[in-house]
C-alpha cells in the first residue's frame, strides 16, 4: 500500500524540477567555465595535454596557432586551468549558456606566436686578483729534528 501512496502523491504532487531555463545558483567553490586571454597565452598546448574530456584542441601552424573550446564537452574539473602557468586560462563561477546542437558553444581563436623572450646576455666577467701571499703565522711550528728548538 505504501507504493502506491507514494504514486499518486508523485503523480498530483506537481512538478519538483526547475523549469527550463532557471537555474541554481552557483556557491563559491563551484569551477565553472574556462575563459581564454589569447594575450597570456604563449602556444605551449599544455593545457590540451591536461584536458581528459577533449574540450580543448590546439592546432600548430607556422607563425600562429589555433586554441578551441567546447563547453558543452568541459567536465569543468580545473586541470587546464591548473597547468597554464602564463595565466591565459582561468574559471568563472558561471554555468554554460543553453545550446541545442553539439559543438554550438565552441569558440576558437587564431593567435600569432610571441617571440621568445631571451634572457638579457651577462656581462664578461671581470677576472679575479691573484690571492696575496700568506703573511707568517705568530705561533711558528716547531722543528721536529732540533726538538723543538729552532
């Protein structure tokens, strides 16, 4: 009897989901979309080597490079943000926007490369004098054939 109790008060009970597009609201500690500032970005594709879903893809080419991300792929775990230490990647507590077709959140950018930056050349360096003599010690050592005597 209990089953069916349960039924019928699911069934008239109404609906308990939120309705299409209301949303929660997100807490603090909640990694949401990944965003890109392609002027941080240096091009060493170590974020898509850290992506375990495949949001990210990185295409080399001679003098740019192309970054993509697909949202609705993202699993959001953090890992790319984690591992662009230029800081190009970074999270915002935000949920993805409402897409209909697969891919229709992709967004990618086209990037020439930067120039590596070399460190400045160090200066020749400057010899060093020659060590002056030792000066003699107040406490000579004594004579071990002479017994001490000198």
């Amino acid at each position: 009897m209990n089953i069916l109790t349960m039924l019928l008060k699911n069934f008239w009970g109404g609906s308990r989901t939120l309705r299409f597009p209301a949303r929660p609201e997100t807490h603090a500690g909640y990694r949401g979309l990944v965003r890109f500032n392609p002027a941080l970005c240096t091009g060493c594709a170590i974020c898509k080597s850290r992506c375990t879903s495949r949001a990210i893809t990185f295409r080399p080419g001679k003098g740019e490079f192309t970054w993509s991300y697909d949202p609705g792929q993202c699993t959001f775990c953090g890992r790319c943000v984690e591992g662009c230490k230029p800081g190009a990647l970074t999270q915002e507590p935000d949920f993805p926007p409402i897409y209909l077709t697969e891919g229709g959140l992709k967004v990618t950018y086209t990037v020439a490369r930067k120039a590596p930056v070399r460190p400045a050349a160090k200066p020749a360096a400057v010899p060093a004098a020659e060590p002056a003599a030792e000066a003699p010690t107040a406490n000579p050592v004594p004579n071990p054939v002479s017994g001490g005597a000198q």
